[in-house]
C-alpha cells in the first residue's frame, strides 16, 4: 500500500497465500521486487508490526532496506508495559519530534525505564528526527490496516471470488477518482496539496519572523 499526491491510499500489490510466514513473504516480496525492480526500494523504507516472518523475508530479498515499526503498535506495547496514559502521551511528542534537539528535549523528560524501553526500539524505526528513508510523514500503518478491514467480504470468498472482489472494488475506486485527476491534470499543484499549503500558509500568517543575519530569519509564534 502506498500513497498518491493527494494524500490518499493507492494499492500496489496483493497476495493470496496459505499462512503469513517466511516463506509467502518471501515469494510476496520476490514477485514485487520483479514488478517494481530493484531500484524502487533502494531510498524508502518498509512500516510494519515487525512480524518475524515478515522481517526474515524482507531481509533476504531486500537486504539492507530500511526497516519502520508502526507507531501504533509500539503505542499498544507501551500501555501494557507501562500502564500509564501519560507514557503515551510523551512518546507521541517524542516520534514526531522534527529536530534531534526537540527529540532529545521530549526524550529526556520520561523516566530513564522508558527511555531504556524506547531505545531498545531503535528510534532510526520509529522516530521522524531520525528515521533517514523517505517515509513522508508517516508513522503507521494505519492505511494499510484500514484497507484490510475494508477486505472482510473479500476474505470470506474463495480464490476466484476474492481476485473478481479485489477488481471490482479497484475498478470503482479509480473511476471515482479519475474526474478530479482529470480535472487536476494540467494545474502545476494538485488540489488536495493546494488545500496542505493553504493551511501551512495560514499557520506561518501567525509566526514573527526575526531576523537572524543579512537574508535569513527564524520564525517564533506570534502572541
């Protein structure tokens, strides 16, 4: 599952297999890396719950790609360890720190077993100060687990009525989204992007830019 320029959920691939395990990860990836080619997966990174089967695969047929933990699993993980809904609170302010230094500031105020708990996670995984690959923003795998539970009525079928499901439902999808892509085709910003830089826009209207040398300034919230 991936994502368009508008923002929204743009499926790639599927797979009909026996059991999620090393094995049908491992011919899943084979055959996406034979569609896509190798070089699609050198600079992004692959967001999952970190099933073992999944990982093992991953590594053989994309050793070395970066490897992303869903924020909301890491979130479920933190409850059960912790019991504390501030725990989750912090982390939240934590992965989408956007500086080392704003990171190192919401990291230092949790106590030193949650830091040793968030650290043992590896923030290179789950951490936008961090994380090196494109990613876009992204911290879960929300658009995936979404699309899944839109697939119950698909899952119920057999082979052949879950292939002629996944279609039809593709099919209608792209013909609803075709007239605004139609409608988008000849204007330099696509109108869901157009409605982010408005609101951006709106958010800098209350900054106070300061002047920090001859043409550059920093921005600080307006009072």
């Amino acid at each position: 599952m991936c994502i368009d320029p508008e923002g929204r959920e743009f499926p790639v691939a599927f797979g009909i297999v026996g059991n999620e395990d090393t094995r049908s990860w491992k011919w899943f990836f084979a055959r996406l890396k034979e569609a896509l080619g190798e070089g699609f997966f050198s600079e992004f990174g692959m967001m999952s719950d970190q099933q073992k089967g999944l990982l093992a695969a991953q590594e053989k047929v994309f050793p070395g790609m970066h490897t992303l933990r869903c924020a909301l699993h890491i979130i479920g993980n933190l409850k059960k360890t912790f019991h504390n809904k501030d725990v989750v609170k912090a982390f939240n302010r934590i992965r989408l720190a956007l500086s080392q230094e704003e990171y190192d500031s919401h990291f230092n105020s949790v106590d030193k077993a949650v830091q040793d708990y968030l650290d043992g996670l590896l923030p290179e995984t789950w951490a936008l100060a961090y994380i090196t690959c494109r990613n876009y923003g992204h911290t879960t795998s929300n658009l995936v687990e979404s699309y899944n539970a839109s697939l119950k009525e698909v899952r119920e079928k057999n082979i052949i009525g879950a292939l002629n499901k996944l279609i039809e439902n593709l099919t209608r999808w792209f013909y609803e989204r075709c007239p605004g892509a139609t409608e988008a085709a000849d204007e330099e910003v696509l109108p869901g992007i157009q409605s982010d830089i408005e609101v951006l826009c709106s958010e800098a209207a209350r900054y106070t830019v300061n002047p920090i040398s001859g043409n550059e300034g920093m921005g600080s919230p307006s009072a």
